[in-house]
C-alpha cells in the first residue's frame, strides 16, 4: 500500500544530529528544534526513523525480493524510477530496498 502524507520519515545514519537531518531535509540547519521537537524521545542512533513534519511524499514498506527501482516505481507508477533515485537515498541513509525488506520508507515529490 502507497500512502500519501505530509511527514516525511528519515532513516538516521552514523553520527548524524538534528542539525544534519534540518540541513538534508530542509535545507536550513536552523529548522533543527522543530526535528527534536518531533522525535522526543529520540537518541538520535544510527538507524533511528525520524519524523520530518511538513515534507509531502509517499510512504511504502519495502517488500521481500524488491529491489530499489521496483520500489520507486511501485510508489510512483508513471514516473521514471532515475527521477527519484537521490530522494529515495538521501531520505534512506543510501540503503538499497533490499536492506530494508519490512521498512517503511519515505520518497518526498519534490
């Protein structure tokens, strides 16, 4: 199932801050409050899926077998998978679908 929302989920990485996370997703380091705001109680580790609050998108869980460029085209049919490949890694901590089998994940339309 393909949900349509307007909060994102980002999958942390290694050492990566809520400053890191607002400069990724919104392109503003300042907007970081608003990232812990909405993940308290969050540790902020690596692997931790964190809410992105106001980022439109789609969210799936990945299923067993499927790769990256079926995900991205189940999730967005009628589009070329390419369009979305730097979203999809980006939001993902650079994990391929076949990593994440059970995982929701966030790919945002713009």
């Amino acid at each position: 199932m393909i949900s349509h929302v307007n909060t994102g989920l980002y999958i942390l990485g290694p050492g990566e801050t809520a400053q890191d996370v607002a400069a990724k997703v919104y392109n503003d380091v300042h907007r970081y409050p608003a990232l812990l705001k909405a993940n308290d109680p969050c540790k902020w580790e690596a692997g931790d899926i964190i809410k992105v609050h106001n980022v439109a998108g789609r969210i799936a869980t990945v299923k067993q077998g499927e790769t990256t460029t079926e995900l991205i085209g189940r999730m967005y049919k009628g589009h070329m998978p390419h369009q979305f490949i730097d979203k999809y890694l980006l939001w993902n901590n650079g994990k391929l679908a076949e990593e994440l089998v059970g995982t929701e994940i966030f790919i945002p339309e713009r």
